[in-house]
C-alpha cells in the first residue's frame, strides 16, 4: 500500500520526535514549536468562530482554505500551540479528502505521543480535526 503524502509527513514528526534521547526534550521541541505557532498567529484572529472548544487551554484554529486545507493555529499554552502546529505541518497543502476518516487520537497515535497527552488536551485536538472538517 502506499502511502499518502500527509502519512509521509506524520512518519517524518514521528522520526523527528523519537530522535529525542528522551521525552523532555520532545517536550522541550513541542514548546519551540509552539513558541514559534504564537508568533505566526494574528491576534485580531483569536476570534470565537476560531475558538477550539473542550480544550484546557484557549486554542484557535483558523482555516484559511478547505481544499486543499491550509489552517493556521494557537494556543495561550505553548505546547498545545506545539501539538496543534504538528496539525499543520501533517494537512497543510493536502486535500481535504486527507482528513476526512482522520480523528485526533489517529494523530497523536501516529505521531508516538499517546501517554504524553491529557484526555483533556486531546479532546481539543479532535474538535480542532472536526472544525477542518466542516
């Protein structure tokens, strides 16, 4: 079988992040990620209709364009701003049939980073895939 271009780019995250000798310092990559993710995201954009709902943290997500998907991310947690912008990194440029039978624990299983998650933060990943399903 082969496979899909967002596969390609979840397999490289997944192999950035098992480089790390240890899970800190993959948080530590998550928390440059998301430093990065805050600076890139408009304030005047941090909108209730960009709002990500059943999140811990405030996180936004804003979609630029629904095929093929172009979103732009945030949260006021760096490293949920970390793990949303692995979101655009994986769907980004890919057509929205990509994420169509795609759910946020699929991501945070394909990327290795089950355990590291919260229940909570990840029911804010998968309203953040359903709003880039809409």
């Amino acid at each position: 079988m082969t496979m899909k271009n967002y596969q390609k780019k979840i397999s490289e995250i997944k192999e950035t992040l098992n480089s790390f000798p240890d899970t800190q310092m993959g948080l530590h990559y998550l928390v440059d990620l998301g430093k990065e993710s805050q600076k890139n995201y408009p304030e005047e954009d941090r909108l209730e209709e960009h709002f990500i709902h059943g999140c811990t943290s405030q996180a936004w997500i804003k979609l630029e364009n629904k095929d093929p998907i172009q979103i732009n991310t945030v949260s006021d947690s760096v490293i949920v701003s970390g793990i949303l912008y692995l979101l655009e990194k994986a769907f980004n440029g890919e057509p929205n049939s990509s994420i169509v039978d795609y759910d946020g624990q699929d991501l945070i299983d394909d990327l290795g980073l089950q355990g590291t998650i919260s229940s909570q933060r990840l029911r804010g990943f998968t309203e953040a895939i359903r709003l880039m399903k809409q």
